[in-house]
C-alpha cells in the first residue's frame, strides 16, 4: 500500500511539473519578442518596412533625452540584408516622419535590428527582453506600415490599423496601402489557461483512476471487507490531495505567468 501511495504521489508531481513546462513554453511563445511584417505590392525600390506606431503622450518607450546606464536610450538603426547591413542616418526620412505615427525603430526603444528575409522582414527586440509584442500593441491601439528604400526615405504609409485582440498581435501583413495583424483570432493566453485547468483535472482523474484500478480489489470476494474499506478510503484521499494541488498549481501559474 505504501509503495502504492508513493508512486501515485510521484506520478502527480511528474504530470504537474510536465504540464506547468508545458504551459510555460506556450507562454513564451505568445509572448514573442519581435514582429514579423509581410509585404505584398510594395512600392518599387523598397527595401524593408517599419511599424508605425500612434503618439501617445508621455511615451513610455520614448527613448530618453540623455544616455543612461539602462540600455533603453538606444533606437535601432540597423536594416540587416544578405547583401551587407545598413545603417540608417539619424536625420534619414523615416526617423522624421510624422504624421501623428511615428517610426518603432527610429523613435523608439524597443527594437534592436530589422531583419529582411524574402516575403518581408522582422523586428527583434533584444535577447531577453522585457518587452512582449502584445502589451505593446496594446499600449499604442493603432499602427501603420512604412515601406522605406535602403537610405530609410518612406515610400509609402499604410492606412491605419485598428489594434483588436492585442494578445494574439504577432504579425503583420502589407499590401500596398492596406495592413492588417494576422492571427487576430488565434488563440489567447486566456485560452490556453482553461485548457491548462482542463489538464490538470483531467491529469488528476485519470490518475485517480488508475490506482483505483490497481488498489481496489474489484471482483476479489475473498478480498477482507475492511481492505476495500481502507483502500476506498486511501483512494478518495489521494483524489482529494491531487485535485487541491492541481488547484494551488493554476492559481500559481495564472498570476505568475499571466
């Protein structure tokens, strides 16, 4: 019995420390730090495209009027091509543009390099960052695309777009004068955190389940009436210690990760 007690206390653990893993991985991967912008019907002599966001008073990731020990001073003047980097000059056109949006690399200090790949190209903040894409999608509510040649002139500027479903903000698509997130219905954090509570009460009943299988003498009429007793009662307090711990793990996961 006691060999019982221990493996079933063991798997509990193994199943929970498997799951919480699991559900720390997926919410890193909801928080991805960096945006992927596609482009279609570009202008011609585009290079690469920039996120315009709206001014907002106060800009917390404005970046500050003197250096600082920090690193949040910086903005990115890095546009990374297979045919070599560029360096964009800080008086170029897309760091003066404004026309009430402003540039993410330029006037921000958020990301480090923009990275071309065929269909378009990437913002990357830095490695680790402290910046989520879906908090600040939220924090801005609007954005537009800027297409810019290789000396950083603009383009073009997309319509405006309306941020939706900031947590599920994790890439952007172009055409012409026209942008929109993609991915506005895909699957939230909140989302993911019933199926998590979904998991650990199934985990625990399946559990429960198995041991009740090999604990209860079922169909043994020779079994002594106080062994089924015992082992019932064994069973139903394990069940209830695993449902609680499962709880205590959600709530833990719920205010840590989200």
């Amino acid at each position: 019995m006691k060999r019982f007690i221990v493996s079933f206390t063991v798997g509990i653990i193994t199943i929970l420390t498997m799951l919480c893993g699991a559900m720390y991985a997926s919410a890193m991967g909801f928080y991805e730090c960096g945006i992927s912008i596609y482009i279609t019907n570009a202008p011609e002599g585009t290079v690469f495209a920039d996120i315009l966001f709206k001014k907002v008073e106060d800009d917390k990731y404005a970046p500050a009027a003197e250096p600082s020990d920090n690193g949040k001073t910086a903005v990115c003047h890095t546009v990374r091509i297979d045919s070599g980097d560029i360096e964009l000059d800080e008086h170029c056109g897309l760091a003066e543009y404004d026309d009430g949006f402003t540039s993410c690399m330029m006037r921000r200090h958020i990301a480090v390099e923009n990275r071309v790949f065929t269909e378009g190209c990437e913002l990357n903040w830095d490695m680790p960052s402290a910046y989520f894409n879906s908090d600040i999608f939220e924090y801005y509510g609007e954005f537009k695309v800027a297409y810019c040649d290789r000396d950083g002139n603009v383009l073009l500027v997309t319509d405006p777009v309306k941020v939706r479903g900031s947590h599920s903000v994790y890439e952007v698509c172009a055409d012409g004068a026209k942008a929109k997130c993609r991915g506005e219905k895909a699957i939230t954090v909140y989302t993911s955190f019933a199926a998590f509570v979904s998991g650990i009460a199934v985990a625990a009943l399946l559990a429960a389940a198995l041991v009740g299988a090999i604990l209860l003498p079922f169909g043994n009429k020779a079994a002594p009436e106080k062994r089924k007793k015992k082992a019932l009662l064994v069973l139903t307090a394990m069940g209830i210690t695993a449902l609680t711990v499962g709880a205590l793990c959600t709530v833990f996961v719920r205010f840590v990760f989200y």
